[in-house]
C-alpha cells in the first residue's frame, strides 16, 4: 500500500522520515504528536494527552465543536469523537511511551490511516475563538470600560494566544478608545506569562525608543497601566521623559478659552510621574513654568495639577521649586494658598512645607481691584 497517496500532506511529512526507514513505532508517534498539536493550534490550549482532549472536546461547551451540539444525537457523536481521541492516547501512545514496542508496516498503516480519518474530523471542526472575532470586540464601540467586562473577555482568549492578541492589539491602538483599552490591557497582563510579559515590555519599548508621534506616546501612557512603566527599557524611558518635560516646558493653558495653547503632551506625565527617573527635572521644570511671570504658563500648571506633583517628586523642595511658591504666596495669589496649605495637615508632608510654612502662615490674599487683577481673565484662579 502505498500510504503517502492515501495522507494529508502535513501528516505524511510529519511521519515521513522515520516511516521510510522503517521505524515504524516512531511513525506512529510522529503522527500522534502532529495530532495534538493540531488540537493545540484550534483550541488554544497548551495541555497534552488526555486532559487535552477532555479540554479541547469535553464538556457543554467545548472549544472544538464537531457539530452543533443541538441534538441528543451530535451531543453523542461529539462524545464519541473525544472517547476516540482519548483511547489513541491511552490506548496506543502512553504504551509505546512507558515500554518498547516493535510495530509492523500493518499496524503502522492501520494507525496512522486512522489518525488521519481523526484529522480531517478536527480540521473541521468550529471553534468559538478566532483573533478577528476576538480584535472585533476589544474595538467594538459597546465595549463595557469596566473590570469585570475586559476580564471575561480575557477569560476567552486561549493561553497560547494571549500574546499574539496583545501584540496585534496594541499595533492597532490608535483606532480605539484609550480609556477602554486600558482596562483590556490591565486584564490581559494579568495573566501573561512572565517571558510574555517581558516580550511585550521590549517591544513596546522599541516603539517608544524612536517614535515621534505624539499619538503614539499619548496613547501608549494612556492604555499602559503606570505601575508597568519601570519595566520598560531605560533608554525609551528616558527619552520619553524628557520629551513630556520639553513639552511642559513651553505648555501654556488659556482659562478664558478653556484651552491648552501649548504643551499637550506633558499633561500625560501625571499619569505615570510617580514611577519616572527624572523626578527632580520634572519638579523644576513645573517650578520653572511658575517663575516665567506668564499667567498662561502658571494657569497651565494649575489646570492640569501638575503642582500636586511636587511632593511626590522630591522629599525635600529644591530651591525653585520653594522659590516659586513663595513668590506666588507673596503675590498674594489665593490659588497658591489653597493648593499648598493643605500640605500642613498631612504628616508625611510636613518636612516638605516646612520650607515655606512662613510664608503660608504669613499670607493674605490680594485685594480686588489690585494691579494683578488684570490676569484673572485668563487664568483659572
């Protein structure tokens, strides 16, 4: 007989060599490997033997159909069909694996001809999964921006394939929604592996090593859980820090037109500035932004919080940044008064505003009518 004309083609060629040199007990294991890996492959899942067929084939809801289980009679045929792929395990591969065996051609042909009648019964059978469907419902508009809803999508994704969706997911970042694709990436690192993790961690940090897309970083800070961040490649880190600070250096917010004229991308350092390197730079650029006399460049400060930044950037003011405080406590300016003496209360920050506790004490909100009322047109204080 001539059994190549009578195989799949990728069934032969797993069996192929040690099949024509006529060890055919290793033929016959060849061909049960490549049949579990095509169950692997359709199902997702990484188990072996019979647990993977009780997986892939068992249960109400199996995620290897072999028909519509809408019948008593395809309920039994899919039964049947996981009895039979049990009993290939337990029946002709774990006896083969444990002893020695000397099979002839006859019992070769004889097994391999059925796994390969049980091949073509897997390849069609329907899986629930597919990556398209998948990617259709993290992009779907309806999508639920809660926990548990990325969670039970999460729960669908095969093991084998979670990787790849968040690979192909986050290629596609920029179509959906950041708010709802930060829970769908929270849930999904949860269950990575840790090679899977750092895998991922290095690609996101090639991007963001080259990108000069405002976008992209945008984006990548808003659907990355901040905790993450550390992971990332110093070098994409760095730069990525030092590009939010550039943009804070030159941010300006105009209250009467509720509107940031410049520096966009260096609002999103909020959501990461406790588990960044350059703290310090950070700290002085926003005392910077409040020494210019520009009341867009302290109102751009004041809109987008990054004043409650500073003590969690230093465990001590630097010079600027108690400089700036002070003089907007001196000017009088009620809006320094109200987000600093809080400070006061809290005692892991009484160290912190002990430099300028003075100053606090000592204030007393510019009169209306005074020379800096002509600013308050254009700044949210």
């Amino acid at each position: 007989m001539n059994l190549e004309t009578r195989l799949d083609t990728r069934l032969w060629q797993a069996i192929e060599t040690n099949y024509a040199s006529r060890d055919y007990t290793g033929a016959i294991s060849d061909a049960i490997y490549f049949l579990s890996e095509l169950i692997r492959e359709k199902s997702g899942l990484e188990s072996d033997g019979a647990a993977l067929v009780g997986q892939a084939f068992g249960g109400p809801n199996p995620p290897l159909k072999v028909n519509r289980l809408e019948t008593e009679s395809e309920t039994n045929v899919q039964k049947g069909v996981e009895q039979l792929l049990r009993g290939v395990y337990q029946a002709i591969r774990n006896p083969r694996s444990h002893e020695k065996h000397a099979d002839t051609v006859e019992d070769a042909d004889a097994i391999i001809l059925f796994i390969g009648y049980l091949l073509k019964i897997i390849d069609q059978s329907k899986t629930a999964f597919t990556k398209a469907g998948t990617l259709a419902r993290v992009f779907d508009p309806m999508f639920v921006a809660k926990e548990r809803y990325a969670d039970l999508i999460v729960q669908d994704i095969p093991e084998r394939y979670r990787r790849d969706i968040f690979i192909d997911t986050f290629r596609k970042k920029e179509e959906g929604n950041g708010q709802k694709l930060k829970y769908f990436f929270a849930s999904l690192l949860k269950v990575l592996k840790e090679e899977e993790q750092r895998e991922i961690f290095s690609l996101i940090s090639e991007e963001l090593s080259t990108t000069d897309s405002e976008a992209t970083i945008r984006m990548t800070i808003q659907i990355m859980p901040s905790e993450y961040w550390p992971r990332y490649g110093e070098t994409a880190r760095l730069r990525i820090e030092n590009k939010l600070i550039e943009s804070i250096r030159e941010g300006l917010y105009n209250a009467k037109e509720d509107k940031c004229i410049k520096g966009s991308l260096g609002t999103w350092v909020t959501t990461i500035a406790g588990n960044i390197d350059l703290k310090s730079d950070l700290a002085n650029v926003i005392a910077e932004r409040l020494l210019t006399g520009n009341p867009y460049a302290e109102a751009y400060v004041f809109q987008y919080n990054l004043y409650g930044l500073l003590p969690e950037l230093q465990v001590k003011p630097s010079w600027s940044v108690e400089k700036a405080i002070k003089k907007g406590l001196a000017a009088g300016n009620g809006r320094y008064q109200e987000v600093f003496s809080w400070l006061i209360e809290v005692d892991e920050y009484k160290t912190w505003v002990g430099e300028f506790k003075g100053a606090l004490e000592s204030f007393k909100e510019r009169p209306k009518g005074s020379k800096f009322d002509d600013l308050d047109d254009d700044i949210p204080f």
